[in-house]
C-alpha cells in the first residue's frame, strides 16, 4: 500500500518540473493530482510527510493562478521524489 503511494509523490515530483520548465501540463491533471495529494495527507494525517504532502498539493493549486520562481518548484520536487523513492522502497 505504501509503495503505491509512493507512485503519487513521484508523479507529483514529475508534474512539479513540468510546471517549472513551462510546460503545458491539462487542468484536470493539476486538480485531480492535487486532490489526491490532499487525500493521501489525511490518511496519516500525524506524520510529517502528511504536512509535506499539502504543501505541494497546495503549491500544484497555486501554480495555476500565479507563477511560482523555478527554484522553489524544484526543491520541492526533490523533496517529494526523496519521499516517493523512499516510499517505493519501504
């Protein structure tokens, strides 16, 4: 079960550079991975990747609206590819 959530954070870390090199990533791809971004952090909603996991569904729903400087959105991105991979392997 972990593995497979470990599957969202690597996306999410995936959409993250597409937003950051400018790429034209759907809407409903933002919002649906952002959503369950949002739904993964109350599964375990004590844990300290919980809190990681709504920053960057939270930064996902604010690059719609506003320009995010690449560094912060790269950053992020390798923070939650480190907890996806460390996901994957648990």
């Amino acid at each position: 079960m972990v593995g497979l959530l470990g599957l969202v954070d690597i996306h999410a870390t995936i959409l993250l550079i597409a937003i950051a090199l400018g790429a034209k990533v759907p809407l409903g791809i933002i919002i649906g991975t952002a959503i369950f971004l949002f739904a993964k952090a109350f599964i375990y909603i004590k844990d300290i990747g919980s809190a990681t996991d709504i920053l960057v569904a939270s930064l996902i729903i604010l690059s719609i609206f506003t320009t995010i400087p690449q560094w912060i959105l790269f950053i992020i991105a390798v923070i939650i590819g480190f907890k996806g991979l460390s996901s994957l392997a648990a």
